[in-house]
C-alpha cells in the first residue's frame, strides 16, 4: 500500500453504526469517492465535511455518505468523474 494511500484512509471517516448492509455498501465505495473528491479538492478537511455534510442535489439531496450507505456509491463514482473532467459544475 502506498503512502499516500495510507494517508487517505487515515484521513476518511469511518462507516457509521447501525445497519450491517449500509455499513458494508459504504465500506464498497468510500475510499474511492475519497480518492476522487481529493483529486477535484485537495483539502482533507472540507472533503471530509462534503462526505458527511454536503447535499448533492442532481443525486436526490443525499449526502455523499448517504448515497454510499444506500448502495448508489456507484453513481457517485460517476457524477465525480464527471467533476473531475469538466463536465458538471
């Protein structure tokens, strides 16, 4: 594992308590959406905050957190590469 991948994971929330199947969807998707959200801004610290904070209108109002925990980490993945490429705001 490389450093700056151990950094990451230091640096990412943990999954929540509660329901077993919104822990392990979660777990699926979080460092992936950490690694991209980084790449669009590098501030550990307010992407730390958008995860567990911010809505995301275009995907139903839900958290980033959220929409790991519901199993549509997948379409999270999507909407932050399209960030990240310039094609969304």
């Amino acid at each position: 594992m490389t450093a700056a991948r151990v950094e990451v994971q230091s640096q990412v929330p943990g999954p929540t308590q509660g329901d077993p199947a919104s822990t392990a969807h979660e777990a699926q998707y979080r460092d992936r959406v950490f690694r991209l959200a980084l790449m669009i801004d590098s501030d550990i610290e307010l992407v730390r905050q958008w995860y567990c904070d911010e809505t995301i209108e275009e995907l139903g109002r839900l958290t980033p957190r959220e929409l790991c925990q519901t199993g549509s980490g997948g379409l999270l993945v999507a909407f932050l590469q399209e960030v990240r490429h310039g094609q969304r705001g």
